[in-house]
C-alpha cells in the first residue's frame, strides 16, 4: 500500500506545482501625476498627493479609474484562480483521507 500511497503523494505535488506555474505575476502599475512631477519614490510605496491637485484635469481622472478598474479585473481574476486552487486542495485532502482510511482496513 505504501508505494500507491507515494504516487499519490507525487500526483498531488505534481498538481500543486502546475497550478502554481499559472499564476502570473504583476507588476504594480505606476500612474503618474498628471502636473508633471516625476515619481522618484520606490514602485510600491505611496506617492504623497501634490499641494496643486485641484488643477488636475478630469482627464487624467478618468485614466486613473480605468487603470483601478483593469487593476481591480486582475485581483477578481486572481481570486478565482486562488478559488480553484483551494478547491483543488480540499479535494487532494480528502483523497488522502480516504488513502489512509482504506489503507488501514487492508
């Protein structure tokens, strides 16, 4: 039983790692301001707002909505991904619970 037991093992290692390949990565999305002063802080720390910025345009508003939305469009994508996964997780685990409950009858 032991050896059914390690391909068992390996099909779900084997499974958890491809499913881990899929996830992409992202890249935090700089928007910058739209006053023309340069962003020189690092990517992921938050950009002080400008004393001036009642005169941005509504253009550039508009713009930074629709890059919070496409943002927003890739966390949902990735929640369903993380969804799956769990899923798929519950499954191995119950699986493997049921390995070891047939295992010990034989």
């Amino acid at each position: 039983m032991k050896p059914q037991l390690v391909f068992v093992a390996l099909i779900a290692t084997g499974a958890l790692i491809a499913s881990h390949s899929s996830v992409k990565s992202q890249q935090p999305i700089v928007v910058q301001a739209a006053n023309g002063v340069s962003a020189t802080s690092s990517p992921g720390a938050p950009v002080a707002a400008a004393p001036n910025s009642s005169a941005a345009s509504p253009e550039a508003f508009v713009i930074a909505i629709r890059t919070l939305e496409q943002i927003k469009s890739g966390n949902a994508e990735v929640l369903k991904r993380q969804e799956a996964t769990l899923q798929q997780l519950d499954q191995l685990q119950q699986a493997a619970e049921e390995l070891k409950i047939f295992s010990k009858r034989g």
